[in-house]
C-alpha cells in the first residue's frame, strides 16, 4: 500500500483538460449566471435558506440518516422534537448552520481556500461542535467506543480505518497527504480552467484521504459548496450539490459507484501518469459536472420569478379565504419586503383591512418579519412546499446510495 501523498494523483489532467469537462465547466458557469435572475435580493435570501435545508436533507441522506424537513426547521428554531427524532434533527441543524457560516464568510469576502487544511478542519470543528452526543463517536468491532474530537485529523492507530474496499492512508500519513492536497488545489485554484473542474476531483480525493475518523462525507460536500462559490458559480445560494449526488442522473445509486470508479488504479501506459487512473477521474469528474449542471437547471426553472409568483398566488387563493390576500404575496415576492403601513397603498384598500389580510398573511407563515413592527417578507412555509416546490424534498421512502461501512482496524 502506497503511503507517500502522490497516492492521490492525478488531481488534474496533466496534458490537456478534456474537452468535455471544459465545455461542461463553461455551461455550468453560464447556467449558475442566470439562476436567481430577477428575483430581489431579499427574497433569494430567503429562498437560500430552505435551499440550506434541502442540502442538509438530502447530505444526511446519503449517509443513510433520513430527517424530515418539518424536524429540521423546528431544529433550527429552537422547537422541542420527538427524542426519537431529535438526534437526527439536531445533525441535520449543525450542517445547516455551517453553511450558513460558509454563505456568509462567502457574502463578506472572508472565505479562505476551501481546500486549505484550515479549512476543511473549521467546518469538521464547526459540525461536530453542534452535533449531538448520539454521533460524536464511532465504534469498534470489538465495540469499545473512540471519540470524535471536533476538527482533528485521524493521527493515531486507533483511527485506521477501511472504507469499504477502499483503504485509506493510515492516521500517521493524513497530515503528509493533507498538505500534499492543500498545496496542489491551491495551484488549481489560481487557473480559471481548472476553478471549476477542481470541485469534482477535490472532493473525490478529499474522501479518499479520509482525514477524520468520521463526517468525512458531510466536510466534503460542504468542501464542494464552498468552492462552488469561489468559483463564481454559487447561484446565489439556490442551488444544491448533495440534491445532485442524492438522487443521481440516472438512479440513487451512482453517486457511491462512480465513488468507487473514481478509486480505480492507473490502467497501464496511456492512463495519466499517476497512482490512480486519469480516465476514471475524467468519468468522475464528468458525471459529478452534468449532476451539478443538472441540479442549476432544476433550480432555475424552480425559482422563476413569474413562475413561482404564479404558484404562490394559486396556493394562497386556495388557502386565504381574502381574495386581496394573492396581490399582497405577490407585491413582497417582487419587492423583497414591504412595510406594515405601505399595505393599503399595495392592495388599494383601506388601512384597517390591509392589516387584517397582512395579519393573516403572517398568521399562516406566508409572510414574516423580524419584529411585530418590521417589514413584512416573503416566507415559504414547508407545509405547503409541495405546492411550491414541487419534488425540492422526498419525502416519500426512497432509495439512496447505501453508506460506505467502516471497519476499524
């Protein structure tokens, strides 16, 4: 078993970026220009944060841990859950607010390299910190439990492990590779060609590595967003990755097999030069792209201004028994927000009847504001997200790519 860093090579393609990769890159880019276009800004933040939500969901669904929406939002607020529930709901909470950490460092200009050690041990630090007692360990066959410390690489022989058929470099080498893999990506970084095919195969490798005993999985997918946003193809936050890897392009279960693809050894002569093979990390790289490019499309036609104005206006006609009640919805979805005393004026009506339809606006969670005072914005309650959103969430049992087992040894 190898256990020098260039184990993990290619990262790149040496020679010449493949052309499909190239040409996949530049309509992710131009399709990530056009997502969220004509929204205001207030009420695409507002639609980020149930975005935040869907990746939390469907992140903790890959790892075979299926949360309900409804547990995480009332995670996120504070509400009490089901003790059988709760565990998973409050993970789930921890990976929505390190994304918004990440969203935020991101809108400020703050965000460092994603590929940086510095990183990728914040945003494990800043995961296991929130994360339940439930997951703060793993298990051994003999059943003797080792503790998880927030943000540590494995550097001992306790945390050697095997990933399936996958055998990861052994704890005392994850710091050789880790700075073998910030050092390279941070090259990668620097080359707008590379910005965007780099997501793909940082986060293959960032798994193969497998620096932390556990959460490898969560890291590397919050890893992929974050470098979304460097690399200029954030969508405003409306757009998903682990929606992507979760349900595939074809079946829930090609994320795990081109997982598995992307391990496969260097394949004679004309496969790269590396350890591994370059043509398995072009299929990777390829498939993980589309899933990407198909995820921005999806959101697209998702957030359409006109379209979801149309949908929001056909739920709340069928819910508000106020006919003035669709207008109102309509005039904060296009304007981000609206106050209390500019209703009237909105719906053409007296002062004392456009509070009363504000009111049961805010009432119902279509609307909503940070005091009783403020300004009014739009809401999306998840009761009604299958109207609003239609196939954002599954809710429904599925099939999901089954987690990789973890056999300490």
């Amino acid at each position: 078993m190898l256990e020098t860093p260039a184990r993990i090579e290619p990262l790149f393609f040496d020679d010449a970026v493949p052309t499909v990769l190239a040409d996949l890159a530049i309509e992710l880019q131009k399709a990530a220009d056009e997502l969220g276009r004509g929204l205001h800004p207030e009420s695409a933040a507002e639609l980020a944060d149930l975005v935040r939500v869907m990746n939390s969901y469907y992140s903790n669904l890959i790892e075979g841990h299926n949360t309900r929406p409804k547990d995480i939002e009332m995670a996120l607020a504070g509400a009490e859950i089901d003790p059988e529930r709760r565990p998973l709901a409050l993970e789930a909470k921890a990976h929505v607010e390190v994304q918004r950490m990440i969203d935020g460092r991101a809108l400020r200009n703050e965000l460092p390299s994603p590929t940086s050690m510095e990183f990728i041990r914040w945003v494990h630090r800043a995961f296991y910190d929130e994360m339940p007692a439930e997951f703060r360990y793993v298990e051994k066959p003999d059943g003797t439990k080792v503790d998880i410390v927030p943000g540590e690489f494995r550097t001992i022989s306790d945390h050697d492990v095997a990933v399936g058929r996958h055998q990861p470099p052994s704890s005392s080498r994850v710091i050789a590779f880790m700075e073998w893999f910030q050092k390279r990506f941070a090259m990668a970084e620097k080359q707008a060609s590379l910005r965007i095919i780099a997501i793909a195969s940082a986060h293959h490798r960032l798994n193969y590595i497998h620096p932390f005993p556990d959460g490898n999985g969560r890291v590397s997918r919050l890893m992929s967003h974050a470098m979304a946003l460097k690399a200029g193809i954030g969508g405003n936050g409306l757009w998903s990755i682990s929606r992507g890897l979760a349900r595939g392009l074809k079946d829930r279960g090609e994320y795990k097999r081109m997982m598995d693809h992307a391990d496969s050894p260097r394949q004679g002569d004309r496969d790269g030069r590396g350890n591994l093979s370059e043509s398995a990390l072009k299929d990777f790289v390829e498939w993980f792209l589309t899933a990407a490019l198909d995820q921005v499309r999806f959101s697209t036609a998702m957030f359409d201004l006109t379209r979801l104005e149309a949908r929001y206006r056909a739920l709340v006609k069928d819910v508000v028994d106020d006919k003035r009640a669709p207008d109102l919805v309509s005039a904060v979805l296009r304007h981000g927000s609206l106050p209390r005393g500019e209703a009237n004026f909105v719906l053409k009506t007296s002062e004392r009847t456009a509070r009363n339809t504000l009111s049961d606006l805010v009432d119902r969670g279509f609307l909503k504001s940070d005091t009783p005072k403020a300004p009014v914005r739009i809401a999306f309650p998840l009761d009604f997200r299958e109207r609003l959103f239609p196939n954002l969430f599954t809710d429904a049992d599925v099939t999901v790519p089954e987690p990789p087992s973890l056999s300490f040894r």
